[in-house]
C-alpha cells in the first residue's frame, strides 16, 4: 500500500492546493468585477443608441459583436461610428476632405463630395456643406425682355446630366443625413420638376439679388406653385429684386402669397421693399425666424411683427429711415419674439443713433452694440432677457 507523503499541514502539497483555490476566488472576483464594468458600458450604450433611435443591445449580442478589443490610445479612429455621424455636421469644406482621409469609415464621402466637384468643375466649398446646384451665366439684351436696359446678367439653372444623375443623388442623401442643404436658383417648372428628385431635405434658394441689374424672367408664381408640391425645408428664400407682375398683376401677387402660406421658410430675405400683400402674409408662413429687407419706410406696418410668432431675428441691409421711424420699432419690440436687430450701412452716424436709442432700449432691456458680422460694420440690438 502506498503510504501519503504528506507528513503534516505544512506540506508541499497542502500549499498548492491552498494556491489554486485562492486563484479561483481571486478569478471569480475578477470575473463578477468584469460583468459589472460590462454591464454599466452596455447600459451607457444602449443610452447612446436611444438617442440615436437604434434598437438596444442584449448582453449576448453584445458579447458577439465581431469586434476585436486590442488596449490602443483613444483616437478618432476608435471611435463608434455613431459618434463619428454626429461630429460630421460641424465640419466645414475645409475640414471635411481632411478627416475623410484620416478615417476609413468616411471614405464614401469624401467619394461623393469629390465625384460631383469633379463632374461639374466645382469648388469643394461649393458642394459641402451647402451644394450649389450647377447653372450657366451669359449677358443677354434686356430688348429682349422689354425692359429699358443694355443688358443685364441671365444666370438659368441647369439641366444634371444621366451620367451625373446618380453622384448628385448619393451627394444630397448625405446631405439630408448630415444636415446639409442644397442652394438653387429659381427657373421654371419644368426646370424644377427635372431636379426635384435630387434634391436634399433642406434647401435655400438663391435669386441672384447681389446682381442689381438681374429680373427673374418667368412666371414666379408658377416657380412656387411648384416648389409647393416638393414640400421642402426652405433654410433661406432669396426673393428676387424683381419679378413677371410683381408689382402690376394683382392675380400673379396673389398666387405667390397663397404659396408662401404652404411653404416652411426658416430665413426670408428681400433685397428691396416688400410687397404690402407679402408683408401681410408674414405671420402666416410656417417657421419664419429671420427677416431680412433692405430698408423700410416710415408707412412699414411695425404692428405686424407681434404676430409672427417665431419671427427672432430682423436685419436692415441699407436702412435709411429716420429716428421717429427707429423709435416706433423700440416701442414694438417688447411684444415682439424677437431677440436681435442687425442695422448695416445704415446712414445715421451711431453716437447720434446710440444717444437717441440707448436710453429707449434700456427700458425695455435691451442693449445696443457695434462690430463686425460677416466681414461688415453693423449695429445690432439684442435682447437682455
């Protein structure tokens, strides 16, 4: 018979023993520390994807995600992919290619932005983050359009291509996704209905009004009976300085009013008086919060700024009217949403606007302060509260 060859507590064996089973506790420990840490990261996860508006993750199909865990320093490049989704929208066209390149999970992109900047000879600045749809500009014979002029410029949008159909497509759907928007010009229905399906979720619309000289050429109204049915965000609304009837066909105005009331305009901005028929439809385009005009006249119906309900920001582009004028539109502010009034070029000298003004403002908390906005001298007004 074999004998044990333990010979008393201390024995050899007896402190293995005793090893293995402390390594079991202190793994079991480790183990239950471990599913702790994993619990809290799966928990601030699924957090994360709540906000996103992804479906949770279970603990075993997190488990299985085909992810190798290798210890690195944090980088941009570690980043989840729905992290990395929500910094894009801050990037601007300088930075966006730079970052494109750095991190693999951006390559289509950079590939969309660099297929349509190569197709339609464009800066990148002018494809991200706002995409300016391609158009031609000549100088044509305003005899012509029965105008008294030598010329004028006549910019048209143009028609996309088949072969460029698809890179303008994928393009704007990152825009959507992104946050960007696409700037066009107005043309005619036809020409509208040929993009329509190209289009981002958000766009502006340009009408040339840093061209004094331009006049939109065709039926506005018909241009925005069409976009009504396009059903788009409107970022901004560049009104043209002068359009078909503007001014002399009741039917016309009346029709472009009527499809202001259908459209969403976050900006509307006009860089000359606004139609009386326009001015009163203000309160009734949906999300209006900037207005923009060049000047107003002492007759302007101040009394219709409290109705427009979201309206927070007003700007004067040339203002030229007069202190009575300026007074009467301190007097409104207070029941007003508005929060900040930009005066640019404005003929009055400030010392002599502030001292007439400052004290007005003061009594309805607001303040009065000069600088620079978009590389210009301005004098703005801001509320306080």
């Amino acid at each position: 018979m074999l004998q044990s060859t333990c010979v008393g507590d201390g024995c050899e064996c007896c402190h293995r023993l005793a090893e293995v089973e402390s390594s079991h506790q202190k793994t079991a420990a480790e183990l239950s520390r471990t599913q702790r840490i994993l619990g809290s990261v799966l928990e601030e996860l699924n957090g994360c994807r709540r906000l996103l508006h992804l479906p949770s993750l279970t603990e075993s199909n997190f488990a299985e995600t085909p992810v190798s865990f290798v210890s690195r320093t944090p980088s941009l490049s570690t980043l989840p992919r729905e992290i990395l989704d929500r910094i894009v929208p801050y990037l601007g066209s300088n930075s966006i290619i730079p970052l494109c390149h750095a991190l693999p999970q951006l390559k289509h992109l950079s590939t969309a932005i660099h297929d349509v900047r190569v197709a339609f000879k464009l800066h990148t600045s002018d494809v991200w983050p706002d995409f300016y749809f391609p158009r031609s500009t000549e100088e044509v014979s305003m005899q012509s359009l029965e105008i008294t002029a030598t010329n004028t410029t006549q910019c048209q949008p143009l028609d996309i291509p088949l072969r460029h159909a698809f890179k303008v497509f994928r393009l704007s759907s990152l825009l959507s996704k992104y946050g960007g928007s696409a700037t066009i010009l107005p043309g005619t229905p036809q020409q509208l209905s040929n993009i329509v399906s190209l289009l981002p979720t958000t766009i502006s619309i340009h009408s040339l009004s840093d061209v004094s000289e331009y006049i939109y050429p065709h039926r506005f109204d018909q241009f925005l009976n069409q976009l009504v049915t396009t059903k788009p965000r409107i970022k901004v609304f560049e009104f043209p300085t002068k359009f078909d009837g503007c001014m002399t066909d009741g039917i016309i105005i009346s029709e472009v009013v009527n499809a202001l009331k259908q459209l969403q305009i976050n900006e509307l901005s006009f860089s000359a008086w606004i139609p009386r028929p326009i001015i009163r439809t203000l309160p009734q385009i949906r999300g209006l919060e900037a207005l923009k005009m060049e000047d107003a006249d002492s007759k302007f119906p101040w009394s219709i700024l409290p109705l427009c309900k979201t309206l927070v920001r007003l700007e004067f582009e040339f203002p030229s009217f007069g202190f009575p004028t300026l007074k009467e539109l301190v007097s409104i502010l207070p029941r007003t949403a508005i929060r900040k009034v930009y005066f640019r070029y404005i003929t009055l000298y400030e010392d002599e606007l502030r001292s007439v003004t400052a004290t007005s403002l003061e009594t309805i908390r607001w303040s009065f302060q000069s600088g620079i906005y978009n590389q210009e001298d301005f004098i703005v007004w801001e509320r306080l509260i």
